[in-house]
C-alpha cells in the first residue's frame, strides 16, 4: 500500500523518546496509523483491489512510503473523505471502540460518563456510544472547556 497520509500522535512521540513499553527495537521506523492506495496483491488475495484507498493501524511504519502488511489488517476507505482526515481518526476511533466492546460493554438505554471528552478518544467516545443507544455525559477540566 502506497502511504498518501500518516497520523502523528504522543505514541509516536514516546516510541522515539525510548519510553513507550511496547516499542520495537531501534532501529524501526514510527508511524501508528496510516491512509493509503493498494499498488500490490499477494497471491490469492481477494478482499482489496489495485487502485482502492485503505487505512490501517499499524502500530509503527507508518512513516513509510509504503506498508505492507496482511490483508485483513486494512479496512476499506469510503469515497469522500480526506486522507490526513481519516488518520487522524484511526487511533481515537479503534481505542474507543476496544474500550466499549472489551471493557465496557455497555447496553443501550444505559448512561455512560466519558472524562476527558474533548480529546480525540473522548470524543469517539461519545459517537460510538450514541450510535449504540448510550447515553452519555461528558467532562473535561474547566481549563479545556471552549
């Protein structure tokens, strides 16, 4: 996959730093998330197509030019949205997600306080618990109110 937009994150940051418990060793290159066109196919694969946009958490090398990475770690990228736009969603978005389905599970009709909510994970937060009939109250310190 060719990389076209790449996210940036703290992650990154503290793999870099050498304080991130689970980054590789170095040398390796950072990138968590990535947006990017399919250029090649192993053999027997059907689930991507040459030509279509993909992205994929990729935990590092993202920074790459190119990924290459098992098929089924890519998901497909709906027309209409900005590449650097949906890196930046990636991490937010599938830490959220890991943390209703394996921690939370939650129930619609249920009401769930989200701290922090005007950060990026907070805020998917509150989408995705919304979509599945949750509902939410958000806080966030008085200092990082708008």
């Amino acid at each position: 996959v060719r990389v076209r937009a790449s996210g940036v994150g703290s992650t990154d940051i503290l793999m870099r730093r050498g304080s991130y418990a689970f980054a590789p060793k170095i040398p390796f290159t950072p990138g968590y998330e990535i947006v990017g066109e399919v250029e090649a196919l192993g053999a027997g694969v059907q689930t991507l197509q040459l030509g279509q946009r993909v992205a994929a958490l990729t935990v590092h090398g993202g920074y790459g030019e190119v990924a290459v990475r098992r098929a089924q770690e890519f998901v497909p990228v709906p027309e209409g949205l900005d590449d650097a736009d949906v890196a930046a969603l990636i991490l937010n978005y599938a830490t959220a997600f890991q943390m209703i389905e394996r921690v939370a599970k939650p129930q619609s009709g249920q009401l769930a306080l989200v701290t922090s909510a005007n950060g990026g994970v907070g805020t998917a937060l509150l989408e995705l618990l919304r979509l599945r009939g949750v509902g939410t109250i958000g806080a966030a310190s008085p200092s990082e109110q708008t």
